[in-house]
C-alpha cells in the first residue's frame, strides 16, 4: 500500500502508543509528545498543508479548533510544544476554506430573524398590531454571539414585524447591546434585575447592602435608561425583591418624575463615542479574552471616567450626527470595506481624536493581514511572536497612568475557556509618539496627526479609566464629574452616580433645576459643592419655566 518516499514524518501523541511497525527504506523524522520531543516542528509548507481525506470519502475536516495554551498545568506539554499566542491568519477567518465557518454563523442569525418575523407576524395579525419583541442582540456581553445568532442586528432593524429587543441589565451600569442604535427606529427594553437589599436567590453577590443603596441604583438604572432612550422594567427573579411599601413608593416617585422627561425632547450631550461592530464578530474565532478587553473591560471603565459617552454601532455612522464628538472609540472594526469607510470618515469632525483598539481594517476588502491596520490607521504594524504578559510602561502622552498589563490568559467560572489570540506592535511611521511599550521596547500603542486629527491606535486593547480620562482632557472633552464617578445625562437632567466617596465642584448650565432624590430646587449657571457617599447619587432635572 505504500509508495516510494524520500522522507516520512511519524507522530505519536501519547507515549504509551507502540510505534508503527513499518521499515521504510528512507529518511524517517519522528517527534512529538509520544517521543517526548516537543521542540521539534514540522516544515511551514507541511504544517499548514490541508490533510488528503479521500481516505473518508468527504472532501474536508475540522482542524485547530484552538492551538496552544498559556495555562501552565504541570501534567500537560501543550504551552511547551505549541505555545500561547496563536497566528492572526488562524484567528481571523480570511482564507476561503474559513467561509464555511462564517456562513455558519450569518446562518445562525438569519435562523433566530426567521423564527422572531414568523412568530412576530402572527402575532401581529392575532392582536390588531401590538409591538412584538423577544431577548435577543447582547453581542457585548456575550463573546460567542456569533454562534447563539445574536448578531442579525441590522436585519431587526428593518424587520416591519418585530418592535423591540431586550436584555438583562449589565452589572456596574450599561446595556448587553447597544440600545442608542436600536432606539434610532426600533425600541430596547432593559429588564433592570438588579438584587434589591431584599434580594434572595440567584446573583445575590450583586445585593444592595440596605434600602438607601437599592433607591440609589433604582435611580441610576432609571437615568440610564432615561438617557438612552429606552425602556424597561423592574425585575424580580427570587420572590419578595420588592416587598416593602419604602421601595414600591421610590418606584412611584421615579415613574412619575420619568414620565415628565419623557415629555421633553432628548438631545445628547456626550463628546465621547463609542463604536462597536457586531458584524465583525463572524471574522474571526472566538475568544473569550479579547471580548472582555475589547467591550466588558472599556464599558466598565467609560462608566467611572466621570462624564457620558454614547455608544453606536458602525454602520451608524453613515447617518449619525458627529459634530458633537471631540473622542471617537473604535472598539472592534476588525472588518472594513473601503467604500464604507470613505463615507464615514468623510463625515469625521476637524480636530477630533480617533482612538482604535487592537486590529483596526485588518480585513480590509475581504483581504487580511496585519499591514492592512497600517493602511487603514496610517501606523504601520506588525504580529509579535514573543509573550506580552508583562505590565507594559506608558509614555508620552499618558506619562504618570499606570502600566498597561495584558495579563495571561486565565481560564475562569466567567471565562471557562483560556484562549489565545493575536498580538501586535508599532513598528511605524517616524512621526508616531509612543504612549506605551513592550518590556523589549517594542512600541505597545502611540499616537500621530494626520489631516488635523489626533489619531491614537493601541495594539492592546488595555486602556483604563485614567487612560481614557488623561486622553478626553487632552482632547477638550468635557467631564463633568470626578474619575470614580458614573455620569448619566442629556439636555433634560444630569445624574451622577458615585462609587467611591467623593467630594467635587459642580456646574449646572444657566436654569432652574431640581435634585430629583431630595426634591431640592437650585439655580444653575454657578458651581456648587457636591458630596457623594459610595453608591449615592445626584439627579437634577432641568424644569421648565411654567413649572
């Protein structure tokens, strides 16, 4: 059954396995973990050769699900033989036999789109119209989205037959999807199960310690909700969460003051921007890491930067208004098509700081690879192949923040799955400042001017809440309260949470307004002294002149 060959490779994968009985009158090579040999690699054109599966009468096979390990388990040599950082070709699906993979995925969300229409019609016709909605779209919490088919977000809206998408709320302030978008032309519903100091059951790690703190954050979820245009509900999931006369009449008090601002018209105030694809999300391979550095960890830390940010996806920003932004945040746009992109950044403002996270245009026009971050950012960039898990020093403009750190990748009750993924570094042009480096002085993010624009690009995906405040302040952003502090507001009302006890000054615009908590009335247009226990808030309300 065998031919004449000049050389056989022979792999074993566990050492109790017998060698193949076989004499080949040629060169034999063999390795791997079942000879205890985990240096040894096989050639470039042998390695990524795709296998000969006639054997099995079908044309192809499922191969490197995941490839290396930074877990560092004394019984296993997978970080020895494969180790921790797999290649960008085979974490962004960009080669033709990865297009099964993708399909999948748009499959999934074009399935949950079908079923949603065909029960959103019928019901409809049954009802004489009544809005239809269902859970769906939480692509910035959940890091498999791709395969739960959450990610048919721009089918929903322009579906005639399905009203509105809702979610969990997020622990810490923000939404699972990107509500500003959907209230564009469709509606988001936030089921607020926040643990109530009475709370019982599942989550209670999450409780409120006592009445005061559970109004304040009743407060904060109404102004966010407020804020955003959307709508929501208060969510028992253990029995009893609101048993007590105290909260049922906080809940009358917010309903009522909610429904007055309801009434006024909403103009955002925010000069930051945030921008999320989640379209992009079908490019490449899961990992739960980069998700949570890419959208848990940056929500989380826009929430204590002391100011409002709004969050949109990309293909808004073909019709968005962005006049008013002084900081645009490109979370995750892996995935670029040029024509697109002309039109968007045509619409950019003078003098405004673009900041791109990670891989910014690396599939560019369906094709990838890393100089396309170059092309697109204007930083030239290339892959690492060294380990970055150690702190990495600021520089430049973030001189005096604390260090970057790309902790190793951790498998967790949150995270069960220690992925790898990708990693880059500035290699250029000369104008770039450097604002963070690599223990070996690679160049970790950094910024430049091009056509009046400050651009910084980070190839790690690390910025914090001190990062982000030093770069709004350079960049004239306008924070209205302390780092710590979880800012919600627009033309209507003002709310600042605090989570950590602070003490600030504090300037409301030329009006009379009103601390919806206390009921207290004040003027606006002077500064006025401010203190906050942890998980306190303020709310003040701009009241009209008949009032």
């Amino acid at each position: 059954m065998f031919g004449q060959y000049d050389r056989v490779y022979m792999a074993k994968v566990f050492t109790f396995t017998p060698d193949y009985p076989h004499v080949f009158p040629c060169e034999v090579v063999k390795g791997g973990t079942g000879y205890r040999d985990y240096a040894r690699v096989l050639p470039e054109e042998v390695e990524h050769s795709c296998p000969d599966y006639g054997l099995y009468d079908y044309p192809a096979a499922v191969g490197f699900l995941t490839r290396g390990c930074v877990n560092r388990c004394p019984w296993c040599v997978v970080p020895r033989k494969e180790g921790a950082i797999r290649n960008m070709n085979e974490f962004m699906r960009s080669a033709p036999e990865d297009r099964i993979c993708t399909d999948y995925d748009l499959f999934m969300s074009d399935v949950n789109m079908d079923a949603m229409e065909h029960f959103g019609k019928i019901v409809k016709k049954e009802t004489n119209g009544k809005p239809v909605g269902a859970f769906y779209g939480y692509f910035l919490e959940v890091a498999r989205s791709t395969y739960t088919g959450y990610n048919g977000i721009e089918r929903f809206m322009k579906s005639p037959w399905v009203d509105f998408i809702a979610a969990p709320k997020r622990e810490g302030g923000g939404e699972m999807s990107v509500a500003q978008s959907i209230n564009r032309s469709k509606l988001w519903m936030d089921e607020l199960d926040n643990r109530t100091f009475l709370a019982n059951g599942v989550g209670i790690e999450y409780k409120s310690s006592g009445l005061d703190e559970t109004k304040a954050i009743m407060w904060r979820e109404a102004a966010k909700n407020l804020s955003h245009g959307s709508s929501f509900w208060w969510m028992d999931l253990g029995g009893g969460w609101y048993d007590s006369p105290d909260l049922l009449a906080e809940i009358a008090r917010i309903e009522k003051t909610s429904a007055k601002i309801r009434g006024r018209k909403r103009e955002s105030i925010s000069e930051v921007l945030l921008v999320a694809d989640e379209e992009a999300f079908h490019y490449h391979k899961t990992s739960y890491y980069l998700h949570r550095r890419l959208f848990a960890d940056v929500i989380d830390s826009m929430n204590r930067v002391g100011a409002p940010y709004d969050l949109y996806r990309m293909n808004d920003l073909e019709t968005l208004d962005l006049t008013p932004y002084k900081l645009i945040l490109f979370l995750n746009p892996f995935r670029v098509q040029s024509g697109q992109w002309k039109r968007i950044s045509a619409r950019f403002p003078e003098n405004v700081t673009l900041l791109w996270n990670y891989a910014p245009g690396m599939i560019l026009d369906d094709v990838c690879k890393a100089e396309n971050i170059g092309i697109f950012t204007g930083f030239e960039v290339a892959e690492r192949a060294d380990n970055p898990y150690l702190p990495l020093k600021t520089a430049g403009a973030l001189q005096g923040t604390s260090d970057l750190v790309w902790a190793p990748h951790i498998a967790d009750d949150v995270c069960p799955v220690a992925d790898n993924c990708p990693v880059f570094e500035i290699t250029g042009p000369a104008a770039v400042k450097p604002l963070a480096f690599y223990e070996n002085g690679g160049i970790a993010a950094g910024e430049m001017t091009r056509e009046k624009q400050r651009i910084i690009y980070t190839a790690v995906p690390l910025f914090k809440t001190e990062h982000l405040r030093k770069l709004m302040e350079q960049s004239q952003c306008k924070c209205l309260a302390p780092v710590n502090t979880l800012v919600y507001g627009d033309s209507r009302f003002i709310a600042v949470f605090a989570w950590a006890e602070c003490h600030f000054m504090f300037s409301l615009p030329p009006a009379k307004w009103r601390e919806a908590v206390s009921g207290n009335c004040r003027e606006g247009g002077s500064r006025i002294n401010v203190k906050l226990k942890a998980n306190e808030i303020k709310l003040w309300i701009r009241e009209d002149d008949n009032e």
